[in-house]
C-alpha cells in the first residue's frame, strides 16, 4: 500500500483561489519532505523541501509567498498556493525519503495533485 | 551545480526486444545515490532501479539492468523482453549524500506490439 498519502487528486478552481495541498506519511515520520511541479511532458522540478519545526528551504525562482509550506507534525506536510492564477496549474507531487537502513526504495512519492486553475 | 541528462527526449522499441536508456550525470560528490523512475500515464512515481555510487558492481532488477560508469558519471538503463507495460516515462535521478533528488528531463518509452 501507499506510504505517502497526497490529497486532493484532482483541484479545479476558480482563478484568486487560495489551495491546500497535503502531504501525510502513513507508517513512518519523516523531518524532512520535498515538493515538486511537473508540468506537460517534463521532468519533475524540485519546488522546495519541507522541514519539520523549521522554516522550509525554496529553490531558486520559487516565490515564498506564493507557495506556502507548512510542515506541522512528522507525518504531515501541506503546500498552500495562495491566490491561485492559470500559470499555477500544473501537477504537483510531494516525497518523503526513507530513514530506513538500506532502504529499496529512498523516496516514497504521493500520487500527486493535478491542479486546473481556470 | 549538480546535474542529470537524459539526451534521448523519445524512444520506441518492438515488444520482446531490448532497448537502452542514457543518463549522465555532473557532480563533484564521491558518494551518492542513482535511480531510475517510471512514470506511467497514471503520474505515479515507481521505481524501476537504484545503483549505490560505491558499489562497482552493476544492479540488476529482473528484466532491468543498469550499466553503471563512475568515472564516465553515466548511469544507462537497459530493458530486456520489452513489454508493452513499460510504456512510459522514465527519469533518471541523483541523491547526493544530503538527499535532495534532482532528476533528468525524461525519455519517453513507447513499446509497440
């Protein structure tokens, strides 16, 4: 079964929206989880990484104030995009790396959030 | 700056044959995690294959294998007996020992019967 919980699937909404995207770790804890934007036929573009009881890290270009993180627990990460506008549409997808010993499998991937700004 | 390429946007191959995938790779780290990631219609994240850089030897995953050049920093994945089920996407990804995974452009797979 799924490790990483992601929810919602599917956001339609109108444009000025704000969105709340979560991220849930079922059967592990996880300090650290990352958020990635995957548009039409590209690759996955690493957004920012989501640190339990700390401020999150942006990778370049990111606006802060347009994506907020939040990562409240150990098992929970949620991305906000505030004020929602077509250029925000896209998929979105979070990850939380396995701190298990020689683990297979070193990130477990949520299934995604496909996000339709209209 | 760490970077992965993959130079092969598409590829196609006939179901039963074998078919190889490129990926290289920049970074100046000596230890290091690869990966190979199918990404089916469905946009789930699955992994097909991981290589640890200190291992020498090549890992293999059933019909998956990967051909592993460290000191070229090219990491290909070969797929034996195609199945029209590997019709995908597939990324080649890097970990370097702080765990933040950045991932090639994509190749796209298509298995035709």
């Amino acid at each position: 079964g799924a490790v990483v919980s992601q929810h919602p699937s599917r956001v339609i909404c109108k444009s000025g929206t704000s969105v709340k995207i979560e991220c849930r770790s079922l059967d592990f804890q996880a300090t650290t989880m990352f958020w990635y934007r995957q548009f039409p036929k590209q690759s996955l573009m690493l957004m920012a990484t989501s640190n339990e009881g700390s401020k999150a890290t942006y990778e370049q270009g990111v606006e802060k104030d347009k994506f907020l993180i939040n990562h409240a627990s150990l098992t929970l990460s949620t991305l906000t995009v505030t004020s929602a506008h077509p250029e925000d549409s896209s998929f979105y997808i979070c990850s939380a790396p396995n701190t298990g010993p020689g683990g297979r499998q070193p990130q477990h991937f949520g299934d995604g959030t496909r996000l339709s700004i209209l | 700056a760490q970077t992965v390429t993959q130079s092969q946007p598409e590829m196609s191959v006939q179901e039963a044959e074998t078919v190889t995938l490129s990926c290289t790779y920049d970074t100046s780290e000596s230890n290091y995690y690869l990966f190979w990631y199918k990404q089916p219609p469905s946009r789930q994240m699955i992994l097909v294959i991981r290589q640890e850089a200190y291992k020498q030897q090549n890992a293999t995953e059933n019909r998956f294998s990967v051909n592993f050049q460290k000191a070229a920093k090219s990491f290909s994945l070969k797929i034996s007996d195609s199945q029209l089920g590997d019709t995908a996407m597939y990324f080649c990804a890097f970990i370097p020992y702080n765990n933040d995974m950045r991932f090639g452009a994509g190749t796209r797979l298509t298995v035709k019967p």
